[in-house]
C-alpha cells in the first residue's frame, strides 16, 4: 500500500505490518504503515544513533481533521515549519535537529488529501548532518486504493516546491 526509498544503510530491516493510528492520537484502529531502518529494535529510541523512516496512512490525515499530537522533540532545536506537496497530497515539514548536542534531526511529515481519502504521517530520524526529507519525500508512493488522486497500479508522487499551498492554514504543533 505505501512505500519509500531510503539510503542504502538504512534498508537492513523492515516492518510492514501496518500501524494504529492512536499512537498520535489519530482515530484508533489498523492502518497500512511500514517502518524501515538498520535496527528496528533501537530505531524507537530518540537518543539512539540510528536511522530510520516510519510511514503510515491514515483516513483521519484527511483534510478538514483534527491534526494529530505530534512527538514533542524535547533537547532538539526545532525548525519553522514548512509546507509541502507530495503528488495530490499537501501538508507541512516540522523539523528538530541537533537532539541532545548530537548530529540526530527528525522531521515529521503530514500529508492530507484534498478531498475524502487516505492522508499520510512520516516521521524521518536521521543521525549525520546530511538532510534527506525532500529526497526520501521524493520516493513516496501510494497504492491507487489509499490515494485517489494516483494514476496505475503504484504511482510514484512526486514532491512538488514547498511554496505550493496547503489544505492546512497553520503548521500542526507539537504535543
């Protein structure tokens, strides 16, 4: 239903088995959702050294729905919030870097449809100093029966200028 590409180290595990939607404090449920990275088991912790990428889709990611309770980042220097278009889905970039005096950043991605349908949440956890949300934002595909506005059987969508505009006035906060 969904998936990304990410650099070459970080494709040792993956995990695709879907999600719920409640750990952001979505509408509880399952929801397709895959999670890669060097090491599953660590990747959870925010101080450990190691990458990762979480992608999960979402029906209450849609447009006009309350926007989810985002991980608070504390000891990280955040980042304006920006938005984005991916294909037929817009939303914001919010980015923490420099967690705890280290080289790790997050971004959280939220991406609503236009209209009725599947929006998507990302969350990117990188450990070095070289930026990859716009590049990973890049490889995102979603299957036609998650995202309408797809065409064929996995359309690639692609990333669009940040200055396009967005379904969401204001940048979702953090919680």
């Amino acid at each position: 239903m969904l998936s990304i590409a990410v650099p070459d180290g970080w494709a040792k595990q993956l995990k695709d088995t879907g999600w719920n939607p409640a750990t952001v404090r979505l509408a509880p449920g399952q929801a397709p959702g895959l999670l890669v990275g060097p090491d599953l088991s660590a990747w959870p912790d925010p101080g450990s050294g190691v990458p990762g990428v979480f992608a999960g889709a979402s029906r209450s990611l849609g447009a006009g729905q309350a926007a989810p309770a985002l991980p608070a980042h504390n000891g990280c220097t955040p980042h304006p919030a920006r938005p984005v278009a991916v294909g037929g889905l817009t939303g914001w970039v919010r980015g923490w870097a420099g967690c705890h005096g280290t080289s790790i950043s997050f971004s959280e991605v939220l991406l609503a449809p236009a209209h009725n349908g599947y929006g998507v949440y990302i969350q990117i956890k990188q450990v070095d100093q070289i930026e990859r949300t716009d590049q990973i934002l890049d490889s995102l595909r979603v299957k036609d029966s998650l995202a309408p506005q797809a065409t064929g059987s996995g359309t690639v969508i692609q990333r669009s200028a940040p200055d396009r505009p967005s379904l969401a006035a204001t940048p979702p906060q953090d919680n």
